[in-house]
C-alpha cells in the first residue's frame, strides 16, 4: 500500500517551492524560480531509482522505469506540470492539514475570515472522514499540478519497490510553464518515445477526460481620435464607445458564466483603453470544431460591420488558435482511455467521463503526435485561495498509474 504520510510529505515539498509561470516573459522556463523545483525534482528521481533522467535547457524532465516483463509491450507515459498560475500568488504557501474533516466549515484564515465552506463548495460533502490539505486563505495551494507530479513519482517508488508488479518500459515527463500554454511547446515527443501517454491533471476523483475545447486567443484593437470635448462635434472619436458596440455585438448568453457541458463560449477577459485607443482581449472555446469555426467567423464579422460605418477603419482583429480537440487524435486509439477506466474500476473508483472546459498539455501533445487522455489528480478550486485536494485521491491517483502499467502489459495492443 502506499503510504499515506509519505504522499503528504512530498506533495507538502514540492507546494512549499513558488513556481509561478509569467505570460510576460519570452525565456523558457518563463521565471527562474521554477528550476529551483526542476532541480529537486530530477535529484528526486535519481534518488528513488529511475533510470536515465535527463532535464534540458529548458526545464524540461523525463525519466524511465525499464519494463519488468520479457515480451513486448507498449511504452506508455505519465506526465505533470510544475508551474502554477500567475492569477494567484503560489509564494509562501503555507498548507493546512485537515484530519478526519468533519463536513463542516474550515477556517482557512481566521484573521482574514476567510471560510472554506461545503455550502458554497459542496464537493467537500464527499470527503468527510478523510484528510484535507489547504492553503492558508492568502495563497493558492498548487495541487494543479504539483499533486499530479507526487502521484507520478510515488507510484515509480512503489513501482520500482515492487518488482513483482509487472509492467512495461514507462516514460515520465515534467514540464514548465503550462499555466500559460506553453507546457508542451518545447516537448520533444520523439525524444520521449512513448506509444502514448496520461496527463495526471485533472480535479475530482474519477475524472477522466478525453476531449476539450478547440482554443483561440482574439485581441481587438479599436484606434479612436482624441479631440478637445469642447471642440469634438464631428471630430472626436471614442474608442471606448465603439468598443461597447463591438461587446455588444457578441451573443451576451454565450459566455462562461452562462453555459457548461460542451457549450462554447466568447470570453472578454481584458479590456484597456482610452478615448484614443481601446484594446479587447477574448478567448474563444467550443468542442465542436466546426462551431469553433464559426466563431471565429462571427468576431470577424462584428469588425467588418463596425469599420463599414466609419471611413477610419477603427476596428483591427488578430486571431491566434491555441490548441484543438483532442478527441480527434484519442478517438483512433480509443483503446488507452478503455485502460484507464478499467484500471480506476479494478481499484474501486467509478470512472468519470466528461470533456474538460479548457485545455491540457494532452490536448497539444496529442496533436503532436503522443495521444494523451487526461486523469484526475485530486484537486479542487484551483488557481485561488479555496484550493485543496484530499490525500485519499492522492494515493488513489498513484494507484491507478500503477494499475494502468499493469494492465498495459496484459493488452495485447501491438
């Protein structure tokens, strides 16, 4: 069995270290302060008995369990992300341990009345009677995705203490800055040489996920004209005002807090300006690709509507797609989510199948050619202050990887 206080003690090590990604830095690994993990990390590895551990310039871990069987088996892959976000300050995380949690209210910082209540995050109400680690109420904790690195690492140590578990070769990868897309940008798939491979990044227990949305970043820039007010009649134009027109254009229900499931959404997230010049920036989901097609096409049409009334042209668009529907690569091999359901069934968890509302490291890596379902890694809340994740799914999560490498090498997949 794996050890419970031997789970806790690495996840608490690895959370205690800031790794905060930067949107605004162009280096890879975009902060400095993330090699101070990267670096443990890999001496950690050494340490437990992997075998040809390797971290590059760019942050970028991987690692081996040679096969314990003869015949030939798939080689398959486990992979987690150590940064976390930049919404949230990860400095100074002070983790709480809850035992035996009660189902009531947790006072997170008492100071700041700061509560982590079931009444309003009622997904606690399944973890009573087990142990809870939580932030402190004034940072994030970094359970995404630092518990999946712990579950991905106990489960080698146990691996690799357990010889008479049978299994194939296994790779493992950690990668820098995926909090700001760019986790799998400098991946080397060949260099890893899986037939495939599980990001250990998902939230609830069970979750298993094999399709997300098709992603695209849009920035709308209006260029307005800057007159006096006294003297503007005629003159003047606002951007800030075209800019209300062009919100207003957008469909106002199709938006994040107004849809779920596999509904797509327009996301304004940013927006600064001035009379002279405004700037929007969104973000566009759906998993359909062809609605994802279409939305595009719609914000492309709001800009066209708009600079036909002006002679000036106001309005300028850029449209960037960021990664795609990992369905479409997954599908063809459908046979490495089946291994995953069966492995959380052989252990006691009920498989839970839904697409995932944003993006993984999986969806660009399957794109790239490493089909790579996503699995639960425990956390709820993520990127803010009520972030926790419950040590039972934890071991869970370790134990399912174990169970994957198991049944992978009874599939006779080749």
């Amino acid at each position: 069995m794996i050890q419970k206080q031997h789970i806790i003690d690495r996840f608490i090590s690895y959370v205690t270290i800031d790794t905060e990604s930067d949107p605004n830095s162009d280096s890879t690994p975009s902060t400095e302060k993330q090699w101070d993990l990267a670096h443990k990390l890999v001496a950690e590895l050494k340490a437990i008995g992997m075998e040809s551990v390797t971290i590059d310039e760019n942050a970028y871990i991987m690692a081996t369990l040679p096969a314990t069987v003869t015949h030939k088996v798939p080689t398959i892959g486990f992979v987690s992300h150590f940064d976390t976000t930049p919404d949230f300050t990860g400095a100074n995380v002070t983790p709480q341990i809850i035992e035996n949690y009660d189902g009531k209210d947790i006072i997170l910082n008492a100071k700041e009345n700061i509560i982590l209540s079931p009444d309003y995050f009622d997904d606690l109400k399944q973890y009573k009677g087990q142990t809870l680690i939580t932030t402190d109420g004034t940072t994030l904790l970094g359970a995404d995705d630092k518990a999946g690195i712990a579950e991905i690492i106990t489960a080698m140590e146990y691996l690799i203490q357990h010889p008479e578990i049978k299994h194939g070769t296994i790779r493992i990868g950690f990668t820098p800055d995926e909090e700001i897309g760019r986790g799998a940008h400098k991946f080397d798939v060949q260099k890893f040489n899986a037939d495939w491979a599980y990001t250990m990044d998902g939230s609830q227990i069970g979750e298993l996920e094999y399709e997300n949305f098709n992603a695209a970043s849009a920035v709308v820039t209006i260029q307005g004209k800057s007159v006096h007010p006294g003297y503007a009649k005629g003159k003047m134009i606002n951007s800030i005002h075209i800019a209300q027109e062009f919100i207003g254009m957008l469909p106002r229900l199709e938006t994040p807090e107004h849809t779920s499931g596999r509904e797509g959404f327009f996301h304004l997230h940013t927006s600064t300006g001035d009379v002279e010049k405004t700037t929007l920036q969104y973000i566009i989901r759906d998993h359909d690709k062809n609605t994802f097609e279409a939305r595009k096409q719609t914000v492309l049409d709001c800009v066209t509507a708009i600079n036909a009334k002006y002679d000036t042209t106001p309005v300028s668009i850029t449209i960037k797609d960021q990664y795609y529907n990992m369905k479409e690569k997954v599908t063809p091999v459908f046979h490495i989510v089946d291994i995953a359901a069966e492995a959380m069934k052989a252990i006691g968890i009920t498989p839970i199948i839904k697409p995932i509302r944003g993006g993984t490291d999986g969806s660009q890596l399957s794109f790239m050619g490493l089909p790579c379902p996503n699995i639960f890694a425990g956390g709820h809340n993520f990127h803010g202050r009520y972030e926790y994740v419950p040590v039972e799914s934890m071991i869970k999560a370790a134990e399912v990887i174990v169970k994957i490498a198991e049944l992978t090498a009874q599939q006779d997949t080749l």
